[in-house]
C-alpha cells in the first residue's frame, strides 16, 4: 500500500470556496493506487485571530488554555475538509491530533511530537478511505491538548509520514516550490527542481520559510522524500530526497536571507576559562536560541565575543548578560542586521565559492560584520537596509 | 464539599467583554466553601455560524463531520472562560466533554449521554481550582466526537450535577428566571419563585424554553434543586425543586405557548385492531416525535385520528402516512396551530380550572382544537393567528 501524506497550509484553505475547490480536486486524483493522509492547518488567519481574542482578555493567558483554543483552528478545517470531500463523492474521515495518537511532551504551544500511532489510520486506509488529520495538535501525557508551535502543521505531517512508511510528504503551499531566492527581491528567481536533505535544511535554517526545519530533519533521518509544490498549480515543484553527493558537483541551489536578526556583542569579556559557556548556558537556560558565534582574541587578558539572535529576544538577551556581572564587559546590540546565505552541496567542493561571495558584496559596498559556514552553506552578517543588495548581488553573480 | 454547577448560555458569552465581567463576578464570588463546576456553550451565534458553513460546502454533511465542527464552538468558550478567570486571579482550568468523560451514544448531532465520570472533576475541586466544562458534547465508544443537540449544554450541566452529586444547578440567561407567560405577549408576567420538577417539566415540555425537559426530567429523577437566574442581574430568579403536594393548594403557575406546532388529521382510518400503533410505530422509526393524540371514534367503521407534531417535521409525516397505504384514510395537515397550555399543582386538585381556561378562550371567540390534560397541566390546540389572544386571556383569568 503506497501512503502519500498531504500537507495543505492555511493560505490554501482560507475560504469556503477555496476548500472546495481543492476537495474537487483531491476527490478527482484519488483512483490510483495510492493512499491519501491529509494534514491540514487552520483557516486563514485563524490561528492569529483565537491568539489575539486570548491576548485581548488577557496579557498573560495560560498556555494550557492557548493550546485548548488554538486547536479547534485545525478541527474546523477538518470538519469542513471531510464534508466537502464528500460532497465531491470522496470517502473520507477527519481525526484531531488526539484521535490518531499523536502524543506530545507537556511543554504547551511547542510541545514536541513524542509518538504517533499508526494503529488508528491504517485499517480506514485499507478501506481506501481519505484521511483527514488536525496538523499542530497532539495530546500530552496528562490528556491535556498542546500544540507544536509555529510550523508545527509540517512536522504532524512528517510524523504521520514516518509512522506510516510513506512513500512521500506532498508540501501544498500558495509557492510554486522553492526557489534560488526571495522573488519579491530577485525577481528573476527560479524554481529549484531537486533538493538535497543537507540542503534544505541548511536553507530552512537560513531564513526560507518553506518549510519546518524539523520536519526537514525528520524526513532526512528517516528518508521520506518531500515535494513542495502550489495547491492548485501545474507546475512540478521541488523535490527534496537524498542525493548521491558525486554525481553533483559544484552545485549552487540558492540564496536564503533571514531579516528579522540581531547581533549582540560583549566587548571586553574576562579572559578566564569557561566564561563562553557561562554566557551561552545563561541565554540557553532563559530559552534564546543563539545563531552565529564569533569570538575574537585579543592581545590582551580580555575577549571581545559577538553572536545572532532573533531580534525579538533582544531584551531578554540583554537582560540575561547583565544578570551575569562580568567585570568590565560592555554589552552591545545591533537590532539592525540581517543574514544572507549562499546554499548547495557546491560549497564544499570548491573553496572559490566563498570568495567570490565575499567580493560581490564588497563591490557593492556592503561590509560584512560575521561570518559562518558549513558544508553547504556561508552566511554573512550584514547591516538590514543593505538585504536586497546582497541578495541581487550574490544571485547575479552565481546565475540564480 | 458543597459542588455548585452553574450553566453559562451563549448569550451570557456573546462578546470577549461579556466573557470578562463574567470572569470578574465568578472570581469574586469563588470565596466560601462552595466549589464551582462551570458549563459553558458556544458564544453567541457560533453554533448557527458553524452549520452555515457546513450547509455552504454540502447540502448534506456527514453528522459525524458536523459533530466534529460544532465541537470547536464550546471548546473556544471554555478556553476563554479559562484564560478570563485566570486573569482575574481564579484558579480555573478547562475540560472538552471527552476530557472529563462524558460518554455518549453513536447517534451524532443528537447523542446521548451514557455514563459521566466524576474522578477527572473531583481532585480539581479538592484543590479550589474551577472546573470548566464544554457544553453539548461528548465523545462515542468509536472515540468519536459527539452532540447532544438543541439545548444539550443543559444535559451535559444536569449530567455533570448529578456525577459530582452536586447541591444545586445554577442556570444563568438573559431572562430573570422563568416567568408566569411569555413578557413578549403578556408584559406583565413576572417571576415564578418556585416551581415543582413536575410543574417545570411540564413547562419545559409545552413551550417554555429556559430548561430543557430532558435536564429537568433528570433534575427531578435525581432530586438536583435547579435555579434559573439571570446572568448578571440582582433577581433572586427562580428555584425549581421538590414541593410537598399538600403544603400547595390550587396553584396555578404559568401560561405556555409553543407556535411551532402543525396538526395532522387521518380521516378514516380503517377500525382494524393495531392500526393506531402501525401509524405512531412508523413515525418513531423516522424519529418524528408525536405530541398530543386524539382519536375519535364514529359510528361507522373507521375512526379519524389527530395528533400534533413539531412544524418542521410535516413534510416527513405526510410522507410516512402515505407510505402506510392505509386503505381509503385520507391525511389532512395543518401547520398553523399552536398550543397554549396552562400549568400548576392546582390543576388536578380544582376541577373548575379547566372550564375555567375554556370559557377565557371561549369569550374571545378562541375555538379549541384539541385539549390534552396531565395532573399539573391543560393544553389546547388552537389556531396560531389567535396565540397572543389566548394567552392574555388565560393570564387575566387567572391573574398571571
């Protein structure tokens, strides 16, 4: 039994029509051999509108009661799913994340999946039935319901794939795949035909919202190919799958760029050992996730140490460093910087790829303030208001 | 420990401001040794809203998709409640029915409740904190999620008062309690203090629609005193609870008015032995529930047969009886009746109530189409132009 697990995002089921519409054409597909999952988000905006109605009652909801509210986003859409399909004559059935076993740890709004049974969809498969599964959602321990986070819909999706042998992850977006870079500021960007695991998840990490990193992460652990393509579109889209790394040489996929960055420095940081681990266990243990590190050694008994954070978690950061006390360090934060990176299995095959990233910003006259790389990947720290420069500059200069 | 479970209607939750100073009042008034179980249902309209959108993809939608999406509605109340509370310094925490165990029968969009559980509400009360059920729901032996139709958040309070073997149900509306006859007709009617199980039933059951008869029957059966107040109002509202028959002398209670009747009339029925049955035994098959029942007998050998029946169920009537094939009897339909009923203890105990109901009715020129009596209540069948006539009259007879 061939299992294809279906992922369609909120913007592809923003109205009744639009749910219509991709329920005729769902219930027309399905005569082939193939068995259908569908896992689906909420409406729209819906997610944004229930946590505004929280946020309007109060500043601080309990997050108990946020999952309580935000998962009925995702069982209207199932509801409505499954009775629009068969209104188009499919046979189909609708499950919460609960009903299909989807169990999470208790950590409510990003809890993480911890098993999925497969018990519960198989025997409706079997009976060629269409299965609607509520993404986002799964139930803790303690029968609470929870949610998986922003994205979390991609990562029910590559659970229920990997519990239930998929032969692949169908990615349904408003895009028609991904693409070698943003084309509201490249617009002559193309859509990348075949992807590598490494790859795409070096490029979810950079800033391309296609898709979750951990569901990326998940689908190369356990080998399930992911097709990203438009719900309604003709075109094939992107194929993310293994590759064998040397029959590719040389490859540039694409440019990503992340602007909602910054970058912190703590100049003047003692000199005594373990002081990097201290500040980095401080930000780990208030949950700030740390992007880019950079530390720089002087001549003298003291560090100057830069990293990247989100910029939403600039006060928090800032706070944690002053709670720290460090002799003489001085902190200081950048809100307004942004991440550019060059993504392909390329990068590590030819050591001029770098460079001749490096000298297309510098001819147009961008500095860069950081750098990292990977084996598929150099990110460069540069100032905000220079982000579609950098990106034009460094797609022109590899022909993306 | 003294468990109060109070029942919250769509109205009281119409807006987030409304769900706030509710919130307010509870928090405030959660400090003796009483412990509150609240039942909430869907804000304002959103159950109506939910089946539009339903009835927008199909014409006809899967009941076990619909009960799926309906669901959502009290789910996003009690979240709300929940947060609301929370904000008001209340130790609240929230429950779908399946949560707390309230399993249903299979029957979807009109399910009933088989068994509570009164283990998962308990040990929250043993520590102060506010239980908050979803109304209206529950969960099939399939897991499946389940309704418990038009009013069922009432069942799902009376359920919950008799597990938690509580000491009263406080249901709270936008009326003042229950009233002698309806204040649209008859604006001086005012608010009955007490009432017997027997007499509210009886209420509930004719036209009055503040309870529903099914949470009063169980009221009675388990001996829960029910008190109906107005949500946010100063009135002592009304308490429905077991009365000493004899302490009561010839009380009349209130006039109720139900204009969503028909009639159906079978004009020759063939006298054959179990005639009468095959007819009501067709019907309840096809779930048509019947009313009042009048057979007269003639002198020839047929009978003619009339019985009242909901309004929206005439087409599905005609139906049934055509499908009978009964031999010469010919169906006649009228949907423009009504019923006026009159209850209270007084009416067995003073044989003059009757004729005195008849002759208010009689002097405005009112004629009766059927009269059905029960120990505590007289109904009439009247014509439905004639309803508002015929309440006024009955309340100035007898001073309501």
């Amino acid at each position: 039994m061939d299992v294809i697990v279906q992922k369609y995002g909120g913007s592809s089921l923003s109205t009744l029509a639009k749910i219509d519409a991709l329920a005729e054409a769902i219930a027309k597909r399905e005569a082939g051999a193939e068995r259908l999952v569908l896992v689906v988000s909420a409406m729209g905006n819906t997610t944004d509108e229930l946590l505004k109605m929280a946020h309007t009652l109060s500043p601080r909801p309990p997050e108990r009661e946020v999952d309580m509210l935000l998962t009925t986003g995702e069982q209207v859409s199932i509801a409505l799913m499954a009775i629009a399909l068969a209104k188009h004559g499919a046979d189909a059935i609708s499950f919460t994340g609960g009903q299909v076993g989807i169990r999470t740890s208790e950590h409510h709004t990003k809890a993480r999946i911890e098993s999925v049974s497969a018990d519960r969809i198989l025997p409706h498969l079997q009976e060629r039935r269409i299965v609607i599964v509520a993404g986002f959602q799964g139930v803790a321990e303690d029968d609470s319901l929870t949610t998986l986070g922003r994205g979390g819909s991609d990562i029910t999706a590559m659970a229920l794939a990997v519990a239930l042998k998929a032969k692949r992850l169908e990615k349904y977006t408003d895009r028609e795949g991904v693409y070698t870079a943003d084309p509201r500021i490249h617009p002559q960007a193309r859509t990348i035909p075949r992807l590598s695991y490494q790859e795409m998840l070096e490029m979810s990490h950079t800033g391309a919202k296609i898709l979750h990193p951990r569901a990326v992460f998940f689908a190369w652990k356990f080998g399930v190919p992911i097709l990203v393509r438009e719900s309604m579109g003709e075109g094939s889209g992107t194929l993310i799958e293994e590759m064998e790394e040397n029959v590719e040489q040389a490859i540039i996929r694409g440019v990503t760029h992340d602007a909602s960055v910054a970058k912190i420095t703590v100049y003047d940081v003692p000199d005594v050992p373990g002081i990097a681990s201290t500040i980095f266990e401080e930000l780990a243990k208030r949950e700030i996730g740390v992007d880019m590190i950079v530390q720089s050694n002087t001549e003298e008994a003291t560090n100057d140490i830069s990293f990247t954070i989100k910029r939403a978690d600039v006060g928090s950061t800032v706070e944690a460093l002053n709670a720290l006390q460090m002799k003489g360090a001085k902190v200081h934060a950048d809100p307004e910087v942004a991440r550019v990176s060059l993504v392909g299995l390329g990068i590590k095959t030819e050591t001029a790829v770098a460079s001749k990233m490096f000298r297309a910003l510098a001819d147009r006259g961008i500095n860069i303030q950081m750098i990292a790389t990977s084996d598929v990947k150099i990110s460069c720290v540069i100032s905000e208001v220079q982000v579609k420069d950098a990106v034009q500059a460094v797609c022109k200069t590899f022909g993306l």
